[in-house]
C-alpha cells in the first residue's frame, strides 16, 4: 500500500522547513508519492521537485487556494499542476494581493489589546512577506511568552469575534476550481471537517464545486479528527468524489499529523492517485 502525502507547507507559505526539507522528512517517513501545497503560491515547487527527485521520490505539483465562499474562507488543493500555467500564475498573485493590508489590520487591533509591534513580530516567521498570515502571528504572540501553543492562540485571538480576526476576500470557488483545471490539474477540497456549514449549505458548497469541475476531497488529514476519517469517507463516497489523504504539515512542533504518518485511506474508496503515472 503506497504511502501517500498530498498536503504539506514550507517557508514559500506558513511552514518552518524549506521544501527541500521537507522532501528529505517525507522521504525520511516513508512517503511514497509526495506533493507540496503552499498557500497561493508555487514559488516552492521547483525545489521541491529537484530535491524530490534527487533522493527518488515521486512528486506531485500542487498548490492550496484560499477561497472565500458563503461568507467563509475554505481551501481548495490543486493537484498535478502545472505552475507556469498563465492563468493559475495571474490567479494566484491576485489572490496574494491584499495579504499585507490585511496583516496592518491584524497588527492594529492586536495592538489594541497589548500584544505590541506584532506586525513587524510576524513579519521575522515569515520566509515570504507576500504571504504573511495569522500563523505568523500566532508564532509572534507565543515568543512572547502570551500563549503557549498555536491552538492557544487560536482559542484567543485571529478566530471571528476574537481580538486580530480581520476577514480577507480570496479567490471565489469557480476562480479557484477553473484556475487548477486550465493547469492541468485536480481540485481537491482540502479539510472539510474544518468548515461550520450547515448541512444543507455544505451539500450546496459540494454541489458547486462539482459543478466547476472539482473531482476530489481530502478524507484522511491531519486536519480531521479520528471518527472523521470514516465520517468524511462516507461523504466522499455519497457525493462520488476521489479521496486524497495528507497530512496538512507545518511544522513539526505545531502540526498534528507528521508527513506520512497517517492511517492509509478507509476501504472502498477511489483514491485521487488510482490512475496516475508516476516513476
């Protein structure tokens, strides 16, 4: 059974390791097939792909478009991109637009609750400034000594209603689906179980994201809870999507889940993988 590990983030977005490290963990741990997926940004995959190769393993392009839909932000993976691609370049550098805006909005009103110079603070974690994000921040306030954890700091502060939430409008959900197929690739919802949809609204989420041509949805991720492997191998099977697994790796203090160190996908499933032609 391949080890497979399609969602992971390096210093081109909000990870600790470049993407050559991050090739040597995964091949480390036993990865078979490996994709890296940074936030609206591709500036990683060359490295990424020379490392990979190097050390003999298989490797995916991809990319993770922030996507503001029904009012929320989700994320939707591309998969078996292709970078260059005009279309997806433009869409992602929109995209990016307004991130460091929205970073001076996220400083001003941590400042207004005693968390000083945060902007320049997050700016320090972040290996590119274009991509400056609440991540950043929360390793901010844990340097100083404010919180202990990111999950602390999620349960405080730049979640709505708490202090340094400052919502952002992304790519919307047919931008985002279009941009990955006119590369050549596959889109993928990433985590579902992180978005408070209802039921009737998630179905309609699905139903659109099909409607633009989207094909797959991560079931085994570091983002979901154990019971929901099965939960969302159900939903895959229903809505008859492919199933990704990945592990949604950050760093190696702060991610749950370790590069390939996921439970294989549940049986039954189609995975997202069944039909590619890889070395």
């Amino acid at each position: 059974m391949l080890n497979v590990d399609l969602h992971c983030h390096s210093t081109v977005s909000d990870g600790v390791l470049a993407p050559a490290a991050l090739a040597a963990r995964a091949k480390a741990n036993g990865v078979d097939i490996w994709a890296l997926t940074d936030h609206d940004e591709v500036d990683g995959i060359a490295e990424a792909r020379t490392a990979a190769a190097a050390i003999g393993l298989a490797y995916v392009a991809g990319v993770e478009v922030s996507v503001t839909w029904a009012g929320s932000t989700v994320h939707i993976v591309g998969l078996q991109i292709d970078e260059t691609n005009p279309a997806l370049a433009k869409g992602l550098a929109n995209t990016r637009n307004g991130r460091l805006e929205r970073a001076h909005e996220i400083a001003a009103e941590l400042a207004a609750v005693g968390v000083p110079d945060a902007f320049e603070g997050a700016l320090k974690f972040a290996g590119n400034p274009d991509l400056l994000s609440r991540t950043h921040f929360a390793r901010y306030i844990i340097q100083l000594g404010i919180c202990s954890s990111v999950t602390e700091v999620f349960k405080k502060y730049l979640i709505e209603g708490k202090p340094g939430y400052v919502p952002h409008r992304w790519a919307t959900l047919q931008n985002a689906v279009t941009w990955i197929r006119e590369a050549g690739g596959i889109a993928v919802v990433a985590h579902p179980g992180r978005y408070k949809f209802s039921d009737l609204a998630f179905d309609e989420f699905i139903q659109e994201f099909k409607r633009q041509g989207g094909t797959a949805m991560e079931v085994t991720t570091g983002s979901h809870s154990v019971d929901q492997y099965d939960y969302y191998a159900g939903v895959a099977s229903r809505y008859g999507l492919l199933a990704s697994r990945g592990s949604d790796f950050h760093s190696p203090n702060e991610s749950r889940a370790d590069l390939g160190a996921l439970p294989p996908l549940p049986a039954g499933l189609t995975p997202v993988w069944h039909d590619w032609a890889l070395p």
